[in-house]
C-alpha cells in the first residue's frame, strides 16, 4: 500500500504519531511519504523529520502551511493536490485541522480515500467564538469530504461526534501506543528537581497554572520544578515566574528528548486545560516516571483516578502537589500499575495494525 501523511508542524505528540505509523507501516512492505509544513518549527522540526527519513520510501515534501486559515491554503491544497498526484497514494491519512484541509480536499479530488485523526485539534475551540466557529464550521464541511475518521481516544470521538458530528462515515478509536524498548525505567538525577513539566509553552498546557501552585507551595516549603519544553510563552512564562519571586525554585531547560528530560524530575506534572490522548503521558508511564495530571480529554482513559486533579485550578493543583510531596508513595504506586496495563495493552505495533486494517476497509470502500 502507498501511504501519504498529511499535517502541518513536524513537532509534539502528533508527529510522534506520524513517525510511528511510519516506521511501523514501512516495516512491513508498505510505501510511506509525508507532506507538511515548511516555515514553523525551526531547527528542532528539521531534525525530528530526518528521524522519520529513513521510514518514507515515498519522501518529505514540505510546503507553506499557516497555522490560521487564509488565502494561501488555495496554493496549499493545490500543491498538496500535485504531490499527491505525482506519487499516487493509495490512501491519504490527514492529521490535525490543517492536515485535514489539504489533504480531504486533495484525496477528494483526485479520487483517493482518507482518513482523518483530528489530534484534539479544532475540537479545543466552542462555537461561541468567532475563531471557534470558522474552524469547527470548516471541519462540518469537511466530514462530508473525507473516507473516514480514526481517533485516539474515546474522548476525541465523543467530543467530534458532539461539535461536528461523524456524519455516517467509518469511525474507530485506535489508542496511541509505544514500542517495546521504551519501557525501560528512568531515575532522576541526584539534583533532580520536585517537579517536572515536559510540553509545549503555551497557556493550553496550563504553565502559568503550574507557577502559581509553585509559588503558593513555596510559601510553606521549598519545592522546585524544572520546565522542559518551548513555545510561544515562553518569554510570558519566564517573566510571570519572576513576578511570583520564583527565579531561584523554578529553572526553564528548553527542549530536550522525553527519555532526556525523565532524570531531571522526581514527578511530572500535567497541569493541561485540555488534551486529547497525550504521549507524554503515556512515555512517563513506561518509564516508570511517577506523575499527576489534570482530568481533561483523554487522560482519565489511561491514569488511575489517583493521579488526577481537576483542570485549571491553581488550588486543586496545589492540594495534590502538597498530598505528593507528603505521600509519594501514592502516585508511584499508581504509576506502576497504570505501567503494567499499558505494557499488555498500549504497544506501537498493535496501533500500526489496527490503523493498516482501517485503510484497508476504507480502500475497499
């Protein structure tokens, strides 16, 4: 099978997806080529692509793709439409709201089937909101369009069938999952700090939540927190812990891979506003990495419900990171058992053959 992934910017969870699917997909017989975003992502995109290089007999195409709908998606979908056509996919897997754009319109055109897995994606915005509305509106339109719907969690399918609607079309949940040598257990360093934050820094993944719980943990005790990650609020971040008088407890690392930045925590906290089914949660897991999450998207289909605290509450956060520091027994023992069920359940290989069989019964169809 001839296999073409279609999304914008090759960095965070979704391209993990991508890159899995690639390399379980090639290695067994299967053509695999990737288009996508050629302005974000800096270096950093530059690299994780050439990690993915080796698994796309088909190639990298990269083009312009904004982030924000605009006249230059005309050109988009069009360039997207003539890559398609040179290497003559079977199949089109479009991933997150831009990726879903190019790639129906350009499956849809030329007569090609496709799958969408929106990522959380649009579904973070409401109709209340006139951004909101232009994209769900968008993706109502483009359910139309498309084969069929892959998801990465029950939450991701409820959520879409209740914002957009699957409108009859093959829909399945297909859990993202890890490959066998990536449960090997990780311990902190010496010096490793009390809390770990691995993601994107952007006030989605609720950074600035995860600051003021620090500031009010440090009124009482010390407690530090390292922050792997960069984005857009960074600068915003940094200043707001300087504001709340946390520039000796709180140290910005940049990013790093997962497996790097594990040591240099003793808990990771996810202090998100919303997820779909994030790896970072599952990546800790696997490395034995005790941690607490808020309760958002798909997260309470992984962690034990002793590991969650609810989302956007500085206070809430705060409780659960004072009972952690009192009892750390607790979440490590969670931890561990949320370990040994993902070992038999969540694996790279059984995601890679499950989505293989979604494309070939919407090939057939």
């Amino acid at each position: 099978m001839r296999i073409l992934h279609v999304f914008r910017i090759p960095v965070g969870g979704l391209f993990r997806h991508v890159r899995d699917a690639a390399r379980g997909q090639s290695a067994q017989g299967h053509s695999v080529g990737i288009l996508c975003d050629s302005t974000g992502g800096g270096e950093a995109a530059t690299r994780l692509l050439e990690t993915a290089a080796p698994h796309c007999s088909l190639g990298i195409k990269r083009i312009p793709i904004s982030r924000l709908p605009g006249l230059g998606d005309l050109s988009g979908v069009r360039q997207c439409m003539d890559h398609a056509r040179g290497i003559r996919p079977d199949i089109i897997h479009c991933h997150g709201a831009k990726g879903g754009l190019y790639g129906r319109l350009a499956a849809r055109a030329l007569g090609i089937a496709s799958i969408y897995t929106p990522h959380g994606g649009s579904l973070h915005y409401r109709w209340n909101s006139a951004t909101g509305a232009a994209f769900l509106g968008a993706e109502r339109l483009l359910a139309r369009v498309g084969s069929g719907f892959h998801f990465v969690c029950n939450f991701e399918r409820d959520a879409f069938d209740q914002k957009i609607g699957i409108a009859g079309k093959t829909a399945r949940v297909i859990y993202n999952g890890l490959w066998p040598e990536e449960f090997a257990t990780a311990a902190p360093d010496a010096d490793a700090a009390d809390f770990l934050f691995i993601g994107e820094m952007r006030k989605l993944k609720g950074v600035d939540i995860l600051l003021e719980s620090l500031a009010a943990l440090n009124r009482t005790r010390r407690t530090t927190a390292c922050l792997v990650g960069d984005g857009p609020d960074l600068d915003a971040f940094k200043s707001h812990a300087q504001e709340l008088n946390l520039s000796d407890f709180v140290h910005f690392a940049g990013r790093m891979p997962a497996s790097q930045a594990f040591r240099r925590g003793r808990m990771l906290v996810m202090p998100s506003r919303a997820e779909s089914f994030p790896y970072v949660v599952l990546e800790a897991c696997a490395a034995g990495v005790p941690m607490v999450a808020s309760r958002v998207g798909g997260i309470p289909e992984i962690l034990h419900e002793d590991l969650l605290f609810e989302p956007n509450s500085a206070a809430a956060l705060t409780a659960c990171l004072n009972q952690a520091l009192d009892d750390p027994d607790r979440p490590r023992a969670a931890t561990q058992r949320t370990r040994q069920r993902m070992m038999s359940e969540l694996s790279a290989e059984a995601m890679v053959n499950d989505i293989l069989a979604l494309y070939r019964d919407l090939a057939r169809n």
